[in-house]
C-alpha cells in the first residue's frame, strides 16, 4: 500500500505541469505521478504545430483569439472557460518557457508564429515541427531536478477508489462520491497496489485507440474516462471526436504520423485526384477553415472521386523554408519516398482529439470530491462542438494550475481514507487467449471507424451499438473471469468510450461542430451539453 496527498495520474503537459507546481508549493510532501508506460509516451510528445497564445499584442488581441475559439467551437464553448484559456494563457506559456522549453526565434529575436485553420492571426509558438517533444523533454528535466517528484513507470490505473469499495452503493444519485485514491497494476511484479491519496488529478489524455486510423499513440485508451463513468461521475460531449484532415496515408501504419495544419498555414493545398484545389468549394476560408469544415470536406471529395486519401500540395512552396519549419514531415515524406518539392503529399482525416470527457468546473473539479481532472481527458467547455488548432496544449497548462491553485488548498481539509479493502482477484485466471481482447480491440475500431466516423446517420449508430452491446458483454465476462492485464483493461476502457461516443451521439439530434448526422443535418435551437 502507498500514501500520497497528491496522487497524479499521466506524465504529459497536464501531470507534469501540475506535479512541478504541487512540488514547488509543498516542498516537504512527496507528489506521486503514475504513468503506464515510459514518462515521454504520451499524446503531448507527438504535438506538432504548436501552442497557441497571445503573446503579439501589436497585431493580436484576446479577443480575437477568445471569437476565433467560440467560432470554431460552434455555440458550445463555454465563454467563462474560453476567455479565461485565452487570458491566463500567455502568463502559463511564459513558465514553460522559464522551465527550459525552446520556441522557434526570428534573427531579431522575436518569437516566430504560426497560423492553422480558424486562426484569424499568427498566434502559435512552436518548435520546429516537434512541439511537443520539445515541451515534454523541458519538463521531464524540470521535473528530474525536483526531489519531491517520484515518476512510477510502466503501472497501470485500473479503477478509482470509492465509497463502491467500501461495501456502499454507489449510483450517478449518490450525493458526494468521493475518490480515495487507485488501484493500480504494477507491471514490475505484476501485482495490484492500492494507492490512498488526499488529492487525486487525473491527467490521462485522449481515446484515439478507439478507431482504425488515428493519430494518437497505443496508449491513448481514454482509461480516465472510462475509469469515471464506472465510478459514476460525469462524462460530457463524447461525441465530439475531432478528425485531423492531414494525417499521411500510409496503409497499414498505426498510429498515423500527422502532417501539420501549419503546413498550409505556410500555404499548403489541399487537391483532390484531378489535382483541383477544392476548398474554395467548401468554405471561404478555404484551406485555413476551421478542421470539422476541413476533414468533412476532404471525406465527401475521397467519397466523390473513389479514393482512399487526397494531396498535400506543398511544391510551390520555398523548399529551404519547408525543410527549416518542418524538418521531420521533410524526412518522413522522404523515408518513404515522397520529395516534398516534387511530389504531393497523400493524406486522409485521421481521429485525432476528444473535445468532451470527465466533466469539470472552472477548477478542474469532476463530479467526484477530491478528484481533479485536466488536459485531454477533461471536458472544461473550452473547444465546445469542435477544438481551434493548439489550443489544446494551453488549456492543459491553464487547467493544470487551477487544478493545483484548488488543490493546495483543499488538501488541509482531506484525510486519508482508513478501511479500504486491498484488491480482491478471487476467482479469476490467468488469459489463456489473449486473441479474446485483440480482436474486441480490432472489431471496435472497424465499427467506430465504419459507422461513427465523421458521418454519421441513425441507422449506422443503431448498428454500432448493437455490436458494442455484444463486445461489452464479452469483456466483462472476460474480466471477471481473467486476472487484470492492461490489455484486458485497455479493452475494456476502450469499449466504454465507444460505448459513450456512440451514446452521445444518439443523444445530439441535430448536426453541429463536429457531430454530422445526415438524418438531422441542421442544427437545434436548444444548446445542449449532453452530460452521460
Ligand atoms: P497525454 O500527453 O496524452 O498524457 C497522458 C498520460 O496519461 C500518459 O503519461 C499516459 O501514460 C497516462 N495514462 C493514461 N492512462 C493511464 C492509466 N490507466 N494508468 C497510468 N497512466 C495512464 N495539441 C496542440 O495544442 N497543438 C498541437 O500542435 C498538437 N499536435 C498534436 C499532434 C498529434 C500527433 C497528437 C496526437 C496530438 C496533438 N495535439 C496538439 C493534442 C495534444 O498533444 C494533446 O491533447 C495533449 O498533449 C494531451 O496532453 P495530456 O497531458 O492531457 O495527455
Ligand atoms: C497540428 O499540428 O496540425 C495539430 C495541432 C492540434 O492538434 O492542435
């Protein structure tokens, strides 16, 4: 058994942010953070086009940043959360920079920004085209430097503690669940260790495991969302799973390597197999519209023509620029045979993000008392029915310091639960065949991929959760059976989100953001969250 008053759960921008802030404000108590696999495995690692800012006031302001977010997120934002993303932001992105991160300077010294769709100015620092690598490497040596952070590698989540465990009936009615901390697998000893924590943050990333072609890595499983649901609290908005319209077409390659938006914020084009630039058809914004508009155009055009992706086209483009920008799209492109000032890139809408999640105030609060929740996996109304280029990144870096302003404070009115009973595998077995769990996993993303794609109609969603229903049931005799494994649990969790995606979707009956039902093309007049 461990004890711990901060407990963190994920090591990308969300986790680490917050344990260095926990840390420096409490230097005498140790702060946990617990990650699956190695710390630098994560979403954040794999950010390409930048973090999105006001840091120009000369030509930029908030308040087009704050109309640009609520544009793109289609009468869903929450306008409190978005102005206080795009307000808070600059002062979070300066205590990045002061932790080591570098962002791409001009021979003045100024910052170079970027510009991706439904941006109306250049706002977006980067570094080069690996952001996020460059993010998580200044923050995982802040952190090395910090005494009182201890990273747990390769230990697995399973389940939240909760009243559930102590002999209680817990339902969505129970007033006031409360988290006691975790049970999670220590994939060194292959056993369950319970963990007691007076404040817990989950920092678990996204779900884009959940279909065929993503651009997220193996470990985006959406295990945070799925772990509340079962603890009864609040998801929000899963339906919105954002497609990235310029992921490289490479059959049979997982996860899909992406090709970022700025790359036609420098003017990129996108083409169809005639070569015609086909966005102008679409939206006066044309190549720089915001990604819903972006990725459903690109579908109908792959649909219309009988093709499986269309083209980048970046041959114009000055080709020592491209290659300063963008060195590893450059070298990618060439490992596999494709020179960028010769050739068009192939590319295909890809899953990407999820906009909803645990459901949270304007402090990181879930619907679970002493349980906080930012970055990926949290639903804060910031990206509404669709998220605005890099504007991930710093919401996970506002949220993650109010999760820790809250934080701070809360714990000296928290105890450590007493009575919690340690994991029970009584009746259960070692996998004896482990194709059980791949193929769920498989035939999970074939349905979400055929019928919850970027269009959707009731019939197909009908179909989805049918066949979701039968692989829902399969997993729980499966785990009730078999010793916990992440692969069993990844399933599991996966099959949740499909579950809660397709739920959603049902729910929304209209199409708005990135929700396109083509029984209810228009959109409603009730703005609606829909919380499961
Ligand atoms: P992550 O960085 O994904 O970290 C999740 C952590 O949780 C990991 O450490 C993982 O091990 C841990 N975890 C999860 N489940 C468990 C469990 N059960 N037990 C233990 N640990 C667990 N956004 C932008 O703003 N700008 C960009 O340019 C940009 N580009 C992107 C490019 C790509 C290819 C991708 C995939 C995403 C991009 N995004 C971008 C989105 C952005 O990177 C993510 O939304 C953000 O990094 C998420 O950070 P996070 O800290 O919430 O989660
Ligand atoms: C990209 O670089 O195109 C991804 C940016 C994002 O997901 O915000």
């Amino acid at each position: 058994m461990i004890q711990t008053d901060f407990l963190v759960i994920g090591s990308g921008i969300a986790g680490l942010s917050y344990a260095l802030k926990v840390a420096q404000y409490y230097p005498d108590k140790k702060i946990l953070v617990i990650t699956k696999t190695q710390a630098d495995e994560t979403n954040t690692k794999y950010a390409q086009g930048g973090i999105a800012g006001v840091t120009d006031l000369e030509h930029d302001s908030y308040e087009k940043h704050i109309q640009d977010t609520l544009i793109a997120g289609d009468g869903l934002c929450n306008p409190l959360t978005v102005e206080i993303v795009v307000k808070e932001g600059p002062e979070r992105i300066n205590e990045i920079i002061e932790w080591g991160t570098q962002f791409d300077k001009d021979p003045d010294g100024d910052y170079k920004l970027g510009k991706e769709g439904g941006h109306s100015e250049f706002r977006i620092l980067h570094h080069k085209d690996v952001t996020g690598k460059e993010i998580e490497r200044a923050l995982l040596e802040t952190v090395s430097k910090q005494k009182n952070i201890e990273i747990i590698k390769h230990c697995f989540v399973v389940d939240i503690i909760t009243q559930h465990h102590l002999g209680y009936l817990v339902t969505k009615a129970t007033p006031d669940i409360e988290c006691f901390g975790v049970y999670a697998l220590d994939l060194h000893t292959n056993k369950i260790i319970k963990i007691l924590s007076r404040i817990t943050l989950f920092a678990t990333g996204g779900n884009g495991q959940v279909y065929r072609t993503t651009t997220n890595p193996k470990i985006a499983t959406g295990d945070g969302v799925a772990m509340v649901y079962r603890a009864k609290g609040r998801i929000e908005n899963m339906e919105f799973i954002q497609f990235h319209p310029t992921a490289l077409y490479e059959p049979g390659v997982s996860p899909s390597f992406l090709i970022t938006e700025a790359v036609r914020g420098d003017g990129g084009i996108l083409r169809n197999k005639n070569g015609e630039a086909f966005m102008e058809r679409y939206d006066e914004r044309k190549d720089l519209a915001p990604r819903d508009i972006v990725a459903r155009a690109i579908d109908n055009e792959m649909k219309r023509t009988g093709t499986e992706h269309v083209y980048l086209d970046c041959k114009h483009m000055n080709l020592e620029k491209f290659v300063e920008h963008f060195p590893n799209i450059y070298e990618k492109c060439k490992s596999i045979g494709i020179d960028v000032s010769k050739h068009m890139i192939p590319v295909a809408p890809a899953a990407h993000y999820s906009c909803g999640g645990i459901k949270t105030d304007e402090w990181g609060r879930t619907s679970i008392k002493n349980l906080y929740a930012c970055g990926e996996c949290s639903s804060t109304g910031l990206h509404g029915a669709n998220r605005l280029a890099s504007n991930s990144l710093l919401e996970a870096l506002v949220f993650s310091h109010r999760c820790y302003l809250d934080g701070v404070q809360k714990v000296k009115d928290v105890s450590f639960k007493e009575h919690v009973p340690d994991w029970s595998e009584e009746g259960t077995t070692q996998p004896r065949e482990m194709i059980l769990i791949t193929q769920s996993i498989k035939e999970l993303q074939l349905l979400m991929s055929d019928y919850v794609g970027i269009v959707r109609t009731n019939v197909r969603l009908q179909r989805a959760m049918k066949r979701l229903d039968l692989l829902h049931e399969e997993i729980e005799t499966l785990y009730e059976a078999t010793s916990v494994s992440p692969q069993l649990c990844e399933a599991r969790n996966l099959i949740t989100v499909g579950y809660l995606i397709v739920k959603g979707a049902q729910f929304r009956k209209e199409s708005r953001g990135l929700h396109y039902n083509t029984d209810y093309p228009g959109k409603s007049e009730l703005l609606q969250n829909i919380v499961l």
